[in-house]
C-alpha cells in the first residue's frame, strides 16, 4: 500500500500500529488523510484511531480498509455508515479513486443547516 500511494506521488507517513500514528498526530504531524485498516495490532483498531484523531483535528479525513467480511467488520466495531471503505485485495486503480474521492471531498465547503 504504501509503495502504491508513493507511485501515484503522494507523500507518507507510516505508523506501525495505531498508538504510533497518535503520537504523530499529537506531535503536530501535517497530513491531509488517515489510510487506516479497521483491524490493526496493538490494541486499538481503527475506528478507535479515527476517533482519537477527529477529536484532537476535527474534519480529519480517513479512509479505512478491510480485508474481512463486512459482517467480520461490524463484529469488530465497523466505522459508521458515511465512512469510506476501500475492500482488500484492491488494485491500484481503486485506491487512487479513493484516496482521490476523500480528498476531492475535503476541498468541497461543508454544507451547513441553518435553523
């Protein structure tokens, strides 16, 4: 994954599990999406993760991926339904228009109700 995003010129950070790319985020590391598996090591997945990071930098963007079931990944805590999962094995092509899709969407203005 991470030599595929470098082909396709973008710039990574990696974090072996979810405290390490925490401590990043809470070290003031610039990014501009978390590419996140929903089942890491190290005790937090990554639901728990986004959560963390969308606390400390709200309007974050993240994309998870899976390689698990859907119904595997509900049992183990799926994001919410609005969040973007991009299914493994996928190929190149399907992350690029991904990661395009979540940063194509962070350039948009927010849509606000008024009351």
């Amino acid at each position: 994954m991470l030599s595929q995003l470098q082909s396709l010129g973008y710039q990574t950070v990696t974090a072996a599990n979810g405290a390490e790319a925490l401590a990043l985020v809470e070290a003031g590391q610039a990014f501009d999406l978390v590419f996140t598996d929903v089942i890491m090591p190290g005790g937090m997945n990554g639901k728990e993760l986004a959560d963390a990071i969308l606390r400390l930098r709200p309007g974050s963007r993240i994309l998870y991926t899976s390689g698990y079931t859907d119904d595997a990944v509900i049992e183990d805590g799926r994001p919410e339904q609005c969040a973007l999962l991009l299914a493994k094995a996928y190929r190149r092509s399907e992350l690029a228009q991904m990661v395009r899709r979540v940063l194509d969407d962070a350039a948009k203005p927010a849509l606000t109700a008024a009351g």
